[in-house]
C-alpha cells in the first residue's frame, strides 16, 4: 500500500503551444495551458492519480523585484486552477507559494539593495498570492518559501478571507540542497546572484528541523513536508515521531533525474529502484509522496504499463 502520491506538472502559458520537454528531466514536460495540461490530469486520474501540485513557468517580462505577478488573479495558476476544476471538479489541487517562479532576482523573497532577503515584506506578498490561489479554488496551499512566520500569517489571511476549509501545507523541512538542479532548469528559477543558504535548511543541521514542527504546527499548519526526499529519511520519521500531523515527503527533480538516468543507461532497473525509493519513503513514515513518478508508479501498482 502506497500513501497519496501528488503529482507535480510544470504549466507554461501560451494557449496552442506544444508540451514542451524539460531536457534534464526525461520523460516530463512544461505542459501547455489547456489541452497538454489537460491531457496529463486525464491520463492520471485514469490510473487513480487524483492530486496535483502546480508549478508556473512564468514569462520573464512578467518577473519584478517583488514578484507582483503572484497574486494576479487572472494570472498563469489561478487560471489554471479554474480551468482544472472546472472540468474535474473532484481532483485535489496543490498550489506553490514562494516569490521564485516571478522574481526577477530568482529567490523566493524579495531582495534589498545589499543582498538581503526582506522576510516581512516577502510574507505580506505571500499572503495575497495564497489568498488569490484559494479564490481560484486550490485546496492546499503549500508555502515552501521558508520565511520566518509565513504560515500564521497565510492562515490568518486565508481566514480573513473566508476560506477556512483550505489546508496549508508547510515546507517545513526544505534544505538548501543540491537535487533541485532540474526543476529550476524547468521553470528558469535560478537565483539571479548568490544561493538559497540564508533561508534554507542546512544539510547538516537536523535539529532545526525539530523547531520548525513546532513553529509550523502553532502557526496553523495542516500537513509538514520534507523536501528532499530520499536524502532525508531521517527527518521524515523524525517528524513522523514528534508530530500528529500528516508527513508529506516531496522526491525532487534530482531524484527523480538520478532514477531516469540510471535505467537509461542500464546501470539499474528503473522500476524497481521507482519502486523501491517509493517504499522507503512511506517506511520513514510519509502519509503524502510528492513525485514525477506519480503515473508511473500507478501503473506498476496497477498491473498495467501505460505511460
């Protein structure tokens, strides 16, 4: 038995145009706004895949220093959301939080003159972006920003609003790692300067991941990720042990990129080892797998071998 697996589909904007391939991640692809998006969400629903986590790829001439696009509610995701649920209304749908995918800088927060993220600034935009996500319709609001104080705030927000059945779930544990190389390719989110260290987690730091449960779950926090996945088995049933609340585990492009490369140059079996990574997951104690392998791990639960 495998937890929930949601799958992550990267979306571009322009209506018409082909799905797009993600070159250091084969097999997925910047799906198009409406028929290639679509497409997907039929497909995976067909093999019992029934939530999804959406990714914008947003055009440059639309990225600002305080990523005002993200809360446009006529912008790439709200109208995505609508489209989705106007046509599926039962699926589950995950929305991204962070100021990355719309900043002309490339981090998840706002910058200063001299290099600094502003956190306060940076969580008031987020709190307008969550609040247009859940008019939009998304059912779980995932801030993996990793600003100081974000969730209060965006439960405070989305309450204010009147959307108090719409979940959070927090990034809680996101470290500053090095196996998110594909999925900035795929948006074109790389930081313009610097890195992400000031406001990621330490790889070698596992006791902060202790204080963010907390942080996370006083604030209001539905559901705690951990992101990495694989890499971080240990926090995962660290969390699992000192938190009720559901773990979500998020296995990112570079994992995934790892698995891929592997069965296509016959190093290892890639379903098995799909498999396998799946199954450890939920063992360290995963109630929800974020993966790009969310269809074709269906299908092998399934019997079956579409793709």
């Amino acid at each position: 038995h495998y937890p929930r697996e949601p799958r992550p589909p990267s979306v571009h904007p322009r209506r018409g145009e082909e799905d797009t391939p993600i070159g250091a991640m084969p097999g997925c692809f910047r799906l198009g706004w409406r028929h290639g998006l679509l497409e997907e969400v039929y497909k995976s629903r067909d093999v019992g895949v029934n939530s999804f986590v959406l990714f914008p790829k947003v055009p440059d001439g639309l990225k600002t220093q305080t990523g005002d696009e993200a809360y446009n509610d006529n912008g790439l995701v709200p109208r995505t959301i609508r489209l989705l649920k106007d046509k599926y209304p039962d699926i589950v749908i995950y929305t991204d939080v962070a100021l990355d995918p719309y900043s002309s800088d490339g981090h998840d927060g706002i910058v200063r003159e001299d290099g600094v993220i502003m956190n306060d600034e940076t969580v008031h935009q987020l709190c307008k972006q969550a609040v247009s996500q859940a008019r939009a319709g998304a059912d779980v609001i995932s801030p993996s920003d990793m600003m100081d104080g974000r969730v209060g705030a965006i439960r405070a927000a989305l309450d204010a609003e009147g959307f108090h059945d719409v979940s959070i779930m927090s990034y809680t544990a996101k470290y500053a790692s090095s196996f998110y190389g594909p999925f900035r390719e795929a948006l074109d989110s790389n930081p313009r300067f610097g890195d992400k260290k000031t406001y990621q987690m330490n790889p070698a730091n596992y006791r902060e991941a202790l204080i963010e449960t907390a942080a996370d779950e006083a604030e209001g926090a539905d559901i705690l990720l951990v992101k990495p996945g694989l890499p971080y088995l240990d926090i995962i049933r660290l969390l699992r042990d000192n938190s009720a609340l559901p773990i979500a585990a998020y296995q990112v492009s570079g994992e995934y990129s790892m698995i891929k490369a592997g069965g296509v140059l016959k190093m290892v079996d890639e379903e098995k080892v799909m498999m396998e990574s799946l199954l450890c997951l939920r063992r360290a104690g995963a109630d929800i797998i974020l993966t790009y392998f969310a269809r074709q791990a269906a299908n092998v639960l399934c019997g079956t071998k579409r793709m």
